[in-house]
C-alpha cells in the first residue's frame, strides 16, 4: 500500500472526512478505520517507503 499513489490518496481523503473511531468488520477481520487511517503514513515513512 505505501508504494501506492492511490493508497496515499485515499487515506488522505479519508482524513479528510474526520472519521470516527469504530471498526468495521469484514467477517473474522476487524478494522479500526480512524487507527488505519492515522497510522499509514507514519508506518510507510518507518518502514522508509
């Protein structure tokens, strides 16, 4: 996803919008929306992507 353009705007889109803090459940695989969308560029700039 870091080396993705549209990963990064997506992720700002979505910052865009303030989400709320809640997951979103897709089956067994749980996703908190506001902890993805904060941690993605601090997580590519650590894994220096």
């Amino acid at each position: 996803m870091c080396l993705t353009p549209d990963c990064h705007s997506l992720i700002a889109d979505l910052l865009a919008l303030e989400p709320a803090d809640c997951v979103i459940n897709f089956g067994t695989v749980s996703i908190n929306v506001l902890e993805l969308a904060e941690s993605f560029t601090p997580n590519c700039t650590a894994l220096g992507l």
